[in-house]
C-alpha cells in the first residue's frame, strides 16, 4: 500500500481502451479513504489504494503511479518482455524484474 495524501500529485494512465486520452497526464489526489483515493480531475471515479487502479464496472480502467519515471520503467519492462517471448517463442508476460529482463537481454545481443 503506498502512502497516498490529498494534494499529492501523481501520474494517471488511462487504459488503452479509451480513445480521447492515452497519454498519461498529470492529476492531484482530492479525497482519501480506508480503501479508495479520488482525483480532482475526475471525482466520480474511484481508485484503490492497494492496486492504484480505477475501480468500475467496466473495463475502461485507468492506473495510477506517483511519479512519470515508473511508467517509464512498465513501458520498458514490457517491450523486453515482448522481445523475448519472441525470441524464446512463449507468450505472456515474464515474471522476471526489469532489471533481470535487461540482463538476458545483453546476454542474447552478445
């Protein structure tokens, strides 16, 4: 559970699902209860302390993260999961760390 405080700022990525916004953007923490915080961008959605997602009915669920650099480093992890599971011909996300991920891969280019 991370230490989430009304005023923080913090960095939303929308699911890929919506189509008017999927660039990650900038929003300040509004309300903060024992299992859910709300953004003043967005007071109807609710998003959980535990998981950072939005909580909703639907599958339009957008991520929460405190700062830009951790998107950053999901992005990466993704994309080297991605070549390898190529390489290696498997499909799925690899429960390896980013930096583990890295490591393979310096050692498959070598």
């Amino acid at each position: 559970m991370t230490d989430i405080k009304v005023g923080l700022d913090v960095w939303v990525v929308p699911s890929s699902l919506y189509r008017h916004k999927t660039e990650p953007y900038k929003d300040t923490v509004s309300k903060v209860g024992k299992k859910y915080f709300q953004l003043v961008g967005n007071t109807r959605a609710k998003y959980s302390l535990e998981t950072m997602r939005e909580v909703a009915d639907t599958n339009y669920l957008s991520k929460v993260y405190l700062t830009l650099n951790e998107i950053e480093e999901q992005k990466e992890h993704q994309q080297l999961s991605m070549f390898l599971s190529r390489k290696f011909q498997t499909y799925g996300s690899l429960p390896f760390s980013l930096n583990q991920l890295r490591e393979i891969k310096k050692i498959i280019e070598q």
